[in-house]
C-alpha cells in the first residue's frame, strides 16, 4: 500500500508541473508576464503537495493504528491550505487565484487518471 501512495504522489508532482506549464502559458495571453503568477502557481502547487504528503501520512497512519487520530492530519492540511490562501492575499506579489487553483488539480489529476484507467480496462 505505501508504495502505490508513493507512485500516486509521484505522480501527482509531475501532472502539477504539466498543468503549472499549461496554466502559465495560458496567463501569458491574458496578462503577460508577470512575477505574481508564477509565484502564486508555485506557492499553491508547494502546498498542495504538501497536502498530499500529508494525506498520505495520515492514510498509512489510520491503517497501522486505526482511527485514533486521523482529525489531526485533516486540521493540519486546513491550516497548511489555509496559511496558502493567506500569504496570497496578503503578498502583492502572490496572485490568489493562481495560488488556489493547484489545490483543485488533484480532482483533475486522479478523476481524469482514473477514468481513463477504468475505461481501457472495460469498465
């Protein structure tokens, strides 16, 4: 089980890094180039995977020990989000939404993953 979280989140860090790319050269037509994109997208995707660093420990947690403690994890995840949508809305050089949008990739990453995956299996 660990090594499957492990290759998912491999997998997740170079899916964010293509949908960053995308998602910069996309900015570039409507805003040019400009310093709080690219920050926001990196500041977002850092705690996003972060997050899904996270999520992994509690998941391999919650299976050895059980549910004990399995809010922490969650509370810890909120404030690693949370610290995220605060630096971006108070930094001036942080753009908020390019610092949200990374935490709505992994529904993109793993729904579009997982439907493709199902559907070339017949399913």
């Amino acid at each position: 089980m660990q090594e499957n979280l492990y290759r998912e989140l491999k997998f997740a860090v170079v899916c964010t890094v293509i949908l960053d790319l995308i998602f910069w050269i996309i900015s570039l037509f409507f805003v040019k180039f400009q310093i709080d994109v690219i920050s926001g997208l990196l500041l977002g995707s850092s705690g996003m995977l972060l997050n899904l660093f996270l999520l992994r420990r509690t998941i391999l947690n919650a299976v050895r020990f059980g549910k004990t403690k399995h809010w922490a994890g969650y509370l810890i995840r909120c404030l690693v989000a949370s610290v995220v949508i605060m630096i971006s809305l108070f930094s001036a050089y942080v753009s908020t939404l390019t610092a949200v949008l990374p935490f709505l990739y992994p529904k993109l990453i793993f729904g579009v993953f997982y439907q493709f995956h199902n559907h070339s299996k017949g399913k």
